[in-house]
C-alpha cells in the first residue's frame, strides 16, 4: 500500500516537472524571454507559486535541467545501440556528437534562443552557466573516454597536458554546438563535416604525433649540452 | 609510429594515415597560397616560362572540382603536356574517409535503418575509396554487395570550389571570363549531376541493361531498394584493376579480348546510345583473366547531342579533311576558330586543329588498331608539347572549341590511354556512315 502511494508520489511528481518544463520552453519561445516572475509563471499554470520551489529554485534551474537531459538522452541512445562497444574511443566521441546534434535538432528553437547566450572571447567562451549540469555529465563521459583511450594507447598522456584534454574537448562541444546553430546547409550537412574534422583533429594532437618527437629530440639535445 | 603497432585496433593507423594525407594536402595549399602572396606574378610568370614545372606539381596537389575543372580545360586547351596530363586525370578527391558513426547516421537519415539492420554482415571499414564517396563491403542473402555512400557536403561544395578557382584560371590559361564561364557551366552541370546518386542508378541500370549484349561485358545489378541520393547498393564485382592486372602477365589473346569489349563498349554508347560514359578512369573497370571487364561507376554520363554528333564525327571521316570548304564551314560551326581571329591566327589554328584530327583520328582510319604502337602515343605527345609551347596559342584568350567537346575528348583521350596501358589490338568498329565514304 505505501508503496503504491510513494511510486503514485513520484510519477505525480514527474508529471509536474514535466509540466513546468514544457510551460518553460513554451514560454520563452513564444515571448522570446524568460516569465517576469516565477509568481506569474505559476499563475498561469494556475497552480500556487510554492510548488514551483518544491522542483527548481529558479527559472535558469530549469534550463540546466533541460539540457542535462539532452545529455542523458544522447548516452542512453548511444549506449543502446549494440556496435557501440566495438567502437574506438575517437569513434565513441563521434557518436555522441551525432546522436547528440539529432536530439538538439527537434528543440532547435529552444536550443537556439538558449545558446545565443554563450559569447566568444577570444579563445574563451562566457556566459555557459546554463550549461553546468550538462557539463559535469559531459566530462564525466570525456574522462571515462580519455581514461579507455589511454589503455589502448589512442591518446598518449602529457605531463601537464594531459590533465587539460577534457577542458580542450569541452571547448570543441561549445565550437559544435556553436557551429550547428550557425549552420545554414541543407540537413545540417557542414555540421557533420565540422564534427569530423573537428575530432580528428584533436584524436590527431592527443596521440603520439611529430610533437612527441620533437619534444623528446629538444630534451635529448638539452641534456646533452649540460 | 612502430609502437601503435601493438594496439589491437588496426584502425586506429588507418585514421591517422588518413588524417595525415589530408594534412599533406592542406599544407600544399598553404604553400600554394604562401608562394602567392608573396609573389602576386608568381604564376602569370612561372607559366610563361617554358618549364613550369612547380605549378604543374602544385596544380596536382589541388582537389575536388577545383581540380578537375583546370584538368578538363588544360586537355582541351593542349596547354599541359600530356605527361603532366596525364597525371591529372589519376587525380581524385581525398578527403578522409567518413567514420562509421557518420555512415551510421546518414543510413538512419536517408534509409530510416542502421547498416546493421538492413544487411547481413556490413565492414566498418570503407574498402575502397570513389571519387566522391567510399565503398563498404556488405552481404545480404549470401551475395556480397558494395555499397557505396557519398562524403557529406560534396554537393555544396562544387559550387564553391569552382568559384574558388575561377580567377585561378583566367590568369593561368590567359583565358577571358566569358569563355571560362562556358567551361565552367559544363563542369559544373556534370559535378552536380555526379553528386545525385538516385540520377546515377537510373543511368547506370539503363546503361548497363542496353550494353549487356556486347561481349565479354559485365555489369553490377543495382538495388534500388537499397539506395538513395547519397547511397547506392550493387553487386560487388570481382577483377583486377588495371596495373594490378597488366602486373599478372595476361596473354595478348586476353588483353585483345578486354580491349575489344572497351572499344565495342564506347562505339556502342556514343553512336548508337548517344550517351555516354564519359569518365574512362581506370578505377572504373574491373578485368578478370579470362578476358571479361567488368564496367562499374556511371558517375559521369554525357548525352552527346545529335547535332554536335553530326559535325563532331564528320571529322573523323578522311574525306572531309580534303575538302577545304567543308573543314572551313565546319571549324566555324564548331566554334574552332571565330571571326575574331586574324588570318594569320586563323591560318595557324587550322593547321593544329587538322593535325591533331589526323593524328586522333587514325585508329577509325584502319579497320584494326594496335594501340600498343607507343610510336603512336609519342606523336601524340609531341604534338601536344609542341602546341602548348606554340606562342599564339598560349596566348589566345578565346576558349576554342563547343563545350560539348570537352566530355567526348576527355573521354576518347582516355579510351586511348587505357587501350595503351592494356598494349591491346582492336578491331576499331564504327558506324556505316563513317566506314563507307572513306574508301
């Protein structure tokens, strides 16, 4: 009996969250900007603006929540699919990145009005705190790759370097993600290009390469020199 | 590079060659650019010296359509000695192969099912390389297949990669816009058409449904079912290519049979079917020791119109270069030479035209051909080398010739070459009309 209750409790409370979030993304595509207040918000969900605290504390709450769960769905599809665990970890990546543009590709408006945030500075990307929930799942997986990579010896690991690949692949993730959104070919066809050269070329500088070489034959040649 | 070696995973090398080809290329292009900038003349000069021979060599490192523009134009114009020609048309796109998770995903898109599910066993690795895509081995029902799948934006980039090597061009052949735009608008059409898979079945069934009873032919079955605009399934074909074949030492009974069924294969297209494929690359054909070839890749089909076919062939025919009037009536309609030209230039040109149609022309003025005369192929050479250091012709600057030349020289040019490269004999049939005013 208690039991019932508490799985009734919880698909309740699914159902809720369900509810805001589409209210959410209803609302910021339709107006363009987030509600004026979570009070105003709620009314028009007809429901008592204490609800909405018992899910999210804030609006930008829900919006790293959404995009956490493109997150989870690209793993949960990638993983389901049985060719997967025969793939090489540069392979792994890909496949993320596709499956990954395939899900931002049916809320591609809400993508779009949610991204536009991100600024380029120079080489650094601002404004991404929407994105922190996403980016503690998205390292995880990098590190679990980048982990798997250095077994097989695909990425070599760096002294000092080799701590900073997950920064550099989360750097690539913002560079497709920016990319898609300004991609104007037909069915996204640069993106996947962009994808390609992309992971290639940063597979390409994490294994052993001319760099590896150069640097070894510098240190030979200093230590021969004292 | 030796301790990868231990790595399971052979592919892990294959992806790193591959990207460093592709690395190789791109720093050509910077070199290119780099020598440019530096030097603004650079090419204007260097070409006009007489052995050119660094932009040859840079040319030769341009891919995609760029490429087979300059390749195209410097055939028909003769400006490249056909050594360095020759180099180009081996010339093929190569961009690194797709990754399989991008295959996966452009089966789900265009096919709505991953590789998996719609054959029996798929390789992950591509097998070979086409020209605009890569072929994977498959097997369904127990017969094998190829599938071929196209690299992703190959389309939108004809357009821009010509666009890229337009002024490229003007400088390089000293050649006037106007004329390089009708060139180009013929390449273009013909890239774009490569590019569409579903037009490429449908030629490729009719094709080889037409020409299935000329001898020791074979042709692929095509599975439409299977195919879409950036994938086509067939029968995977077993032969050799060429230089793997010449290398097993087939008889000459063999080769002449081979020979045959290419010269047969091409009389039969151009005069009775009047299309054509135009693109007679030696990746193209597959050859199997008991003389049969094996025709695959109808990428590049031109219909030839009847009214250029007409004037196009009356050439060919001996009588016609007797007769001066004619010869003149017919290099006007055909555009050889202009009213523009001054006598002398009009003089001169005729005189290179009729020489290089007497030249071409002779396999079809003897009822067999040995294209294993490499005497015959040396005058070719000559003549050519000799034309593109002609003075007045490098500095023409009007495009010579109807565009639809330029696919039916490519394509005898390259008839003729693979018949060297087999040192095969042929009887060389041709149509009535032009057999019997010979005589």
């Amino acid at each position: 009996m208690e039991n019932t209750a508490s799985k009734k409790n919880t698909k309740a409370k699914a159902d809720k969250t369900v509810k805001i979030k589409e209210a959410y993304i209803d609302y910021v595509l339709e107006h363009g900007k987030e509600p004026a207040s979570v009070y105003k918000f709620m009314k028009m969900l007809k429901m008592k603006e204490g609800i909405f605290y018992d899910y999210y504390n804030s609006f930008s709450a829900i919006e790293k929540d959404i995009w956490f769960e493109f997150f989870e769905e690209t793993i949960s599809r990638i993983t389901s699919e049985s060719v997967y665990n025969e793939y090489t970890v540069r392979e792994k990546l890909l496949a993320f990145y596709y499956t990954w543009i395939e899900i931002l590709k049916d809320n591609r408006s809400f993508v779009t009005y949610s991204a536009h945030k991100i600024e380029k500075r120079g080489l650094a990307y601002k404004n991404t705190s929407f994105l922190s929930k996403f980016k503690t799942g998205f390292l995880d997986f990098a590190n679990n790759l980048l982990a798997e990579g250095k077994e097989t010896e695909e990425i070599v690991d760096r002294p000092l370097l080799g701590s900073r690949y997950d920064d550099g692949l989360w750097r690539q993730l913002l560079f497709v993600l920016k990319f898609w959104i300004n991609d104007d070919s037909k069915g996204f066809e640069r993106t996947d290009e962009a994808i390609e050269k992309a992971v290639n070329l940063s597979f390409d500088l994490m294994s052993r390469s001319a760099l590896d070489a150069a640097f070894d034959f510098a240190k030979f040649l200093y230590q021969k020199r004292k | 590079m030796k301790e990868q070696s231990r790595i399971p995973t052979s592919k892990v090398q294959r992806a790193s060659r591959f990207v460093r080809t592709g690395a190789k290329v791109g720093g050509n292009y910077v070199k290119y650019y780099a020598k440019r900038a530096v030097n603004p003349n650079h090419n204007r000069e260097s070409l006009h010296m007489e052995n050119a021979e660094d932009i040859y060599e840079g040319l030769s490192e341009l891919k995609g359509s760029a490429l087979k523009v300059l390749q195209m134009m410097s055939m028909d114009k003769n400006l490249l000695p056909t050594a360095y020609s020759e180099r180009f048309t081996m010339a093929q796109y190569s961009a690194p192969p797709l990754s399989y998770p991008l295959v996966v995903k452009t089966f789900q898109k265009l096919l709505g099912k991953s590789p998996e599910k719609l054959y029996d066993t798929f390789s992950k690795n591509a097998k070979n390389a086409a020209s605009i895509g890569q072929v994977h081995q498959a097997t369904l029902d127990g017969k094998k297949l190829a599938v071929k799948i196209q690299y992703p934006g190959v389309a939108d980039s004809v357009t821009s990669d010509l666009r890229i090597v337009k002024p490229f061009a003007i400088r390089l052949f000293n050649i006037n816009e106007r004329d390089l735009d009708h060139y180009m608008e013929e390449v273009e059409s013909k890239l774009i058409e490569e590019t569409d898979y579903n037009l490429e079945l449908e030629r490729s069934v009719d094709i080889s449904e037409q020409c299935g009873h000329i001898e020791n032919l074979f042709f692929p079955k095509y599975y439409p079912e299977l195919s879409c605009e950036k994938i086509i399934t067939m029968d995977w074909l077993d032969g050799l290519h060429m230089k793997e074949f010449m290398a097993t030492n087939p008889s000459q009974e063999v080769r002449d049979m081979i020979g045959q069924a290419l010269w047969d294969f091409y009389d039969f297209q151009i005069h009775q079917l009047q299309q054509v494929h135009a693109d007679p690359h030696p990746g193209n054909f597959l050859m199997r020791e008991d003389g049969q070839l094996g025709i695959i890749d109808f990428g590049c089909v031109k219909v030839i119109p009847e009214d250029f076919y007409q004037k196009y062939f009356r050439l060919i025919r001996k009588d016609t270069l007797i007769n001066d009037d004619e010869l003149d009536r017919i290099f006007y309609e055909l555009q050889f030479i202009n009213d523009s030209d001054s006598e002398k230039d009009k003089k001169l040109f005729k005189g290179i035209f009729i020489e290089m149609i007497e030249l071409l022309g002779k396999p079809f003025h003897h009822d067999d051909f040995d294209f294993a005369d490499d005497s015959y192929f040396k005058q070719i050479f000559e003549l050519s080398e000799r034309v593109s250091k002609t003075k007045e012709v490098r500095e023409s600057r009007t495009a010579r010739g109807p565009r639809d030349a330029l696919h039916i020289n490519r394509t005898y040019f390259g008839l003729y070459n693979l018949l060297n490269a087999l040192q095969a004999k042929v009887v060389t049939r041709k149509p009535e009309w032009l057999r019997l005013e010979q005589a």
